[in-house]
C-alpha cells in the first residue's frame, strides 16, 4: 500500500499497521528478529528503575501527561532497532530500549507506556501536533528538522549504508549510476540519493524499509538505502540472499524527538540518556539488541545540550 505525501498523518498510521500486519516473511512470528528478541543465550535488557517522584518543571507535555500515560512514537519493522511482533505484540530493539529508560526517569513503566508505530514521513507532524510525547526511531537529528521538533541525544551514531542482492556487484555509492534505488518517505538517505552527483535513474519512495527490502528481493530496485543499524537487521532476516555493502557514506545521529519548544522536556530527556550512558544501561541494551548484529558498540556520544 503506498499513501500519497499529502495524506493525513493518522491515515498514514493506520496505513502503516495495516502493512506491517500484511507482512508476509519478515513478519512472521519466527523470524530471526523476534528469536533475537526473546532469545534465551542473548544476553538480558537491563530492568530500569522508575522514579515515582519525577517531575519536569516548566514542561508544558510533562505537565499534560504527569501521573497518566506517555505516548512513545517509534517504528515496528526494524530489527534489532524498533521491531514489534505481529503475534505477541512483543516491541524490542534499541530504540525502544533507549525509550524505556527514559520513559522510567520520568515515571513511567511499561504498563504505563502507549507506543504508537510511526513511519519516517509523520514524524515532524506527529511530535508538533502533541499525537506523540516522545519519538525514538533511528531519527537523524538535523538542522531541517530542528526548525520543527526538537532533539535531545544523540544516543547513537549510524552511517547511510546499501542493502542489495547478495550476488550484487555494487560496493558503494559510486556504483549507483543508473540503478534504481529505494528508500523510505521522508528520511535522509531517500532526499541524499537523489543528488545528481549520484546519478541514479529512479529514486523509489515507499512508506515502509520492509517494502523496499521486498523491492530489492523481487529485483524492482538494485539498493535499498538508510541506515547501517537498519540494514543489519534485514540482511540478518534474509541471510544468504541480501547483502549490506558495508561502506557507509553520511553520518546519522540519532536523536530523541519531543515539542520544539518544550526545552524543559529535551533537557529531562538528556539528563536520562547521560545517567543510563554512565551507569552501563546503555551498553547493556545495545548488546542485548543492535549487538547481536555482531558489531560491538563503540562508547555513547557525548549528548549536545544546543
Ligand atoms: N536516520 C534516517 C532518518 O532519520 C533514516 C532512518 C529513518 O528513516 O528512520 O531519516
């Protein structure tokens, strides 16, 4: 299914669900991803310890959603980052991790948590419009979005990578001239690829990276392209026919989206991302989750209080 840009933002939820359920392979409940999850070796996701007694001074959202539910928008079809399973409705992955903790530092436990699955395009729209309190979802902070929502983190750092058949011979953006190249609405690698400097023949917007991945299996598109973190899980899901090149060409930091105008709010959230970067939980849920990739984490970056 693919929605026109203009569509509302809470059609294009709606829409998204509806694919992500219709996910035929990739959503099946046996999937890598979701032995990842809930594997018994993998290593356990750390247990944060709410603060009954936070509070958020001069936080308009604070103020609205204090002692009630916090609205995390994040995604459902990317392993290993924000997966959720189709069966158990199970969601892991790093980003939700690093959403845990902080929803914990402002009082908020899991039951207490209302996820709402959000694709690249309704970002901006969703966190502006208050239809979201927070957004973690591999989501590159940048001065462009900045002029809509704010940003606390970052929290980590990914790299625009390609995700082609495994008997491709492209080995980098160099080789993209006169291929077609998918992405999803509304990111950074779909608007990167389009430089002319590139030179691709067609630039493929979908609403989804899983329906791109289906697009580079059915052979419609040479690459999927976004980011490195994302592209693992999905080479991991279809292991010996698709291949991530390896040879990253942007950096993509990502950040925690919240209201632009609610520093308050960004200055909780960084405050939560720097104390669970120095008491190990970060580690611990990247190794729990992205680390099964098989890339060790490097240390946290440095949070940008701008
Ligand atoms: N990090 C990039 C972005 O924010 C690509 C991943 C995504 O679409 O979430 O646009």
């Amino acid at each position: 299914m693919k929605l026109r840009k203009t569509a509302a933002a809470a059609a294009v939820v709606l829409a998204l669900t509806a694919t992500a359920t219709a996910c035929g392979k990739s959503g099946s409940p046996d999937d890598k991803s979701d032995k990842a999850g809930d594997n018994k070796s993998a290593p356990p996701t750390p247990t944060y310890k709410v603060n009954t007694a936070a509070d958020v001074k001069d936080s308009p959202v604070f103020e609205k959603i204090k002692g009630k539910t916090i609205t995390i928008g994040t995604k459902a079809d990317q392993p290993g980052l924000g997966y959720e399973n189709p069966g158990t409705k199970k969601r892991t992955g790093f980003d939700v991790e690093i959403a845990r903790m902080i929803a914990a530092d402002l009082g908020f436990d899991e039951a207490h948590i209302k996820w709402q699955t959000i694709p690249s395009e309704a970002r901006e729209t969703q966190i502006a419009s208050g239809g979201v309190d927070l957004y973690v979802g591999t989501y590159t902070i940048n001065d462009e979005r900045k002029k809509q929502v704010g940003f606390g983190g970052p929290y980590y750092i990914a790299g625009q990578d390609l995700l082609v058949k495994a008997d491709s011979d492209i080995k980098g953006p160099d080789d993209l001239k006169g291929k077609k190249v998918c992405s999803a609405s509304g990111s950074t690698p779909l608007k990167r690829i389009k430089e002319p400097k590139y030179g691709v023949a067609e630039a493929k917007a979908q609403q989804t990276y899983q329906l791109c991945v289906q697009e580079v299996v059915n052979g419609t598109a040479d690459a999927l392209t976004t980011d490195d973190s994302i592209l693992k899980g999905y080479a991991a899901q279809n292991k010996g026919a698709l291949k991530v090149v390896g040879n990253p060409f942007s950096k993509e930091p990502y950040g925690v989206g919240l209201k632009k105008e609610d520093k308050a709010l960004r200055n909780a959230v960084n405050d939560a991302l720097e104390a669970h970067m120095k008491n190990g939980d970060w580690k611990k849920a990247y190794d729990a989750t992205l680390g099964l990739s098989g890339v060790a984490a490097s240390n946290p970056p440095a949070v940008d209080r701008y």
